[in-house]
C-alpha cells in the first residue's frame, strides 16, 4: 500500500470506530480481516495512525473546526502531530489510485490556522466534562494526570503464576524468547514488556502453559491489598473475565498437594420472582489443585462466567463460579460468611484509557451518574457477605472522583459498622515489594484510599479503599 493509500484506510476505520461500540483494537482486526491485500507493515502503519488520532482527538476535532469524520482528524493529526506542511499533506491528498481526494478549501484553510488559546481540555486530551473532576482530585498535578492517561502507549504487564513458576525462571523463558522484561516496582510477581513492538503474549508457551497472566501491575496491586490467605473464604464478587479471581487465587494458594473444592449445594435460590429450590448443579466448580479455601467468583452475566474456566484451567487453579440474579440474589447461603469480598465494580473505565483511547470520547456525563447508582447498590449487596471480621474491598479502574471517593463517603455514612483499614496494614501482602509498599502508604488519601494512575505509579488508573467489618 501507498502511504496515501494507509490514510485513506485509517480514516476508513476511524469512521468505523466513530460509528460503533466495539474496541479500536477489535475493528483494527476486522479491517484486516476484510483486506488481506494489507501487508503486516501496512495494518502497524494504519494502527498507528488510528491511534495517533484517538489520543488526541479531542484537539483535532476543536483544531477542524467541529469536523469529527475520520477523513478531517487525518488530515489535522498530519499537520498538528506529524507537522507536515501544507504542500507535503496535498501531495498525500492527490486522489491517485486509492489515496485520500484532494483538500477542500476549507481543509487548507484550517490547517493553516495557528492559535495559542487553545482551551485547557483540549490541551489536555480529555472529555470537557471530566477536566474539572481532574482538577479536583489532583489540584496542580491535573493536567499531568490527563497527560499521562491520555498520550503514551501502555506496556505489556504479566503477572507470574506461583504456582508454576519463579520469577526468576519466566524471565529467563522470555528473554530466551527474545523479549527484554523486566521487574516491576510494586508487584512482587510482576514483569513488564515493552509495547513497541507489540509482543505475542499468547503464543508463548509460558502463557499456553500457565506460567503467567496479562494483567496490568495496578490490577495486581489492588489484588494484594484483599490479603486472600490460605483457608479463607474469599468472594470476587464482580469477576467479569476472572483476572482478579486469578490474583486472588495466589493469595490463597497452597504449596502441594490436590485440593478440589466441593461447595454445598444451596437448598433455594433467590430469583426476581421469589425463593425457588435450587436446580442441582447451580454452582459450577473447577476441581484443579492449588486452592486452600474457597474463592467464589460471581457475576450477572453467564457468559463471562464461561470464560474464566479455561482460565482457571490454565493456571492450575480452583473456583466456584456463580451466576446472580439481577438484583445480586443466589448468594444467601454466604451472607455473613466470607474472609474477604472483593468488589471489582463497574465503571466508566476512564483509568485504562491509555489502552483504549476510544472510550473518552464516547463517555456522558449521564454515564458517570449511571455507574455511581450502580456502585451503590452492588457495594451494598456486597457487604452483607463479609463476616464479622472481615474485609470488603471496593476496587474501580477510574480516575473520577464520584466513582471513587464520593462513592465511598456514601457507603462510609451508611454503613457505620465498617472500619476503614489503613493502607499501611492493608499493604502487608508478601506479593508486593517492599519498596513498594512504603510507597503505596505515602499515596494513600486519608491513610485508607488509594489513588493509582500512568503519571504517578506507571499502572493503569486505579482506586481502591479497604473496610473491616466491625459489626
């Protein structure tokens, strides 16, 4: 393909994004799919541009003057980012062969346009709406903040199985593999790839075999502050696709030895439509060894359910997978039973938008209202299964303070019987190092929230608050 013709097909699937809800990645794949004439170096080229756009979107929107198709943020990012001139953007716009048509007037006309005022938001690549969030978590350090979700690419983090292997050893496999990793700060078990080039981590045997999981470091941290022990009941109680049940699992893991679980059956099960006898088989085991304890991992959606076996099956681990019902039923037989319940719960997602550039620009404020309602009532639901004792984790990955800390003064004034837990006891875990440890106490915001994020930890934007049940 041309260099004309990449942009012709970048701007092509630009579109596509603009128009759907599915992932850039996902229509990056589809594109290629559908035009298998596109060499490996052609589909990194058109990805790279797609991306390129997606990060800064915002200023290219403001800069063509409210034109958001995907032909115009092309044209705008080639002269704002790549500073091509005027003459060497026309000359990509020929409309030979399978290039882009010739500029418009007007096209020229706002590429040649250069202003300084430039509004805060735009500058910042954030969504207008959310730069005042921003300014109100993180003071001076907000336009930092916004730099570091918005502009770099996100490296390849692995969480190293325990169960199987070392550190030391999966290092040394990759490396052998040709990959360079190294160390991360704050996990214990963590390695980190670079993005460029986009390693291959499923092909590798040590993900086939179960050596190690994708999973970026701030996932792994907030997994390490539930303190999941051995013979614990433990409850992921929003698992989605299982990666936190995964981290969970190593908390609890036991050196040796086969341990299936065998779960009791419940006698009902609460459905929309009152208690009903519970159908035999309800509650689906994965009976590998490696587990000491029970670890639950539950969700509304069947469908995800399904998807974490194999995933327990690869690491070598055990859990209960079970569905709620839609207003959080099925779980009676646990209420006032679990050690810890971890609460992944749903969110804007605003912390992984280094990975997923395209969620910006789709989130509503009426969205961020949304998902604290929903917050709400699962945070709720949840704490009724923490036994006296024991902890409650409430985890997002987004950087909007009404997700976080509004959301947790809410469940703080409801639920007077539980404790904060400061984050230096919470920070305990062997599976953090030590210097990150001493680290993550000096983040914390009033000793028992912590705020993770790209400028300030290098992870994926994270918050997570700890609670001991008292009564």
């Amino acid at each position: 393909m041309t260099p004309a013709a990449r942009l012709a097909a970048a701007a092509s699937v630009l579109d596509s994004i603009a128009q759907g809800r599915q992932p850039a990645e996902a229509v990056l794949k589809a594109w290629g799919t559908s035009n298998r004439y596109a060499g490996s170096k052609d589909r990194r080229a058109i990805a790279d541009q797609v991306y390129k756009v997606l990060r800064a979107r915002g200023r290219l929107v403001w800069a063509m003057g409210g034109r958001e198709d995907g032909r115009a943020l092309v044209i705008g990012a080639l002269s704002l980012i790549d500073g091509l001139t005027i003459e060497e953007i026309e000359a990509l716009h020929s409309g030979d062969g399978y290039g882009p048509k010739p500029l418009s007037k007007q096209e020229r006309s706002r590429i040649s346009l250069t202003s300084d005022e430039v509004p805060g938001w735009i500058a910042a690549g954030l969504p207008e709406f959310v730069m005042e969030d921003f300014k109100s978590s993180f003071g001076d350090r907000w336009a930092e903040e916004a730099a570091g979700l918005m502009l770099p690419r996100a490296p390849i983090d692995l969480r190293v199985n325990a169960a199987k292997a070392t550190v030391a050893e999966v290092e040394a496999e990759l490396r052998d593999a040709g990959l360079n990793p190294t160390r991360t700060p704050w996990s214990a078990w963590g390695l980190r790839l670079s993005a460029e080039p986009p390693p291959n981590v499923q092909a590798l045997p040590a993900f086939k075999e179960g050596r190690i999981e994708i999973q970026d470091e701030g996932s792994q941290i907030v997994c390490a502050l539930a303190g999941a022990q051995p013979g614990m009941t433990v409850v992921d109680y929003c698992a989605g696709g299982g990666g936190k049940t995964l981290g969970l699992a190593m908390g609890m893991a036991e050196e040796g030895g086969d341990r299936p679980v065998e779960p009791a059956e419940p006698e009902k099960i609460w459905t929309p439509t009152g208690w009903i006898e519970a159908p035999k088989g309800s509650r689906a085991v994965h009976t590998s060894a490696g587990i000491d304890g029970r670890l639950i991992a539950c969700d509304v959606v069947q469908k995800r359910l399904d998807n974490i076996t194999p995933r327990l099956q690869r690491a070598g681990v055990s859990a209960e997978l079970l569905q709620l019902g839609p207003n959080g039923g099925g779980v009676e037989d646990l209420v006032e039973q679990a050690d810890v319940v971890f609460v992944d719960a749903p969110c804007t997602g605003t912390g992984t938008w280094r990975r997923k550039p395209e969620d910006a620009w789709r989130l509503k404020p009426e969205n961020v209202a949304r998902m604290r309602t929903l917050q709400m009532a699962i945070v709720a639901r949840a704490a009724k299964l923490v036994k006296p004792g024991g902890r409650l984790v409430y985890v997002t990955c987004s950087m909007l303070r009404q997700e976080n800390e509004s959301t947790m003064d809410a469940f703080e004034e409801d639920h007077p019987g539980f404790a904060p837990v400061p984050m230096a006891e919470a920070v305990g875990s062997p599976h953090l190092t030590d210097t990150g440890r001493n680290r993550l106490v000096e983040l914390a915001e009033g000793g028992h929230r912590l705020r993770l994020s790209p400028a300030t930890t290098g992870t994926d934007g994270f918050f997570a608050a700890v609670y001991e049940r008292r009564a």
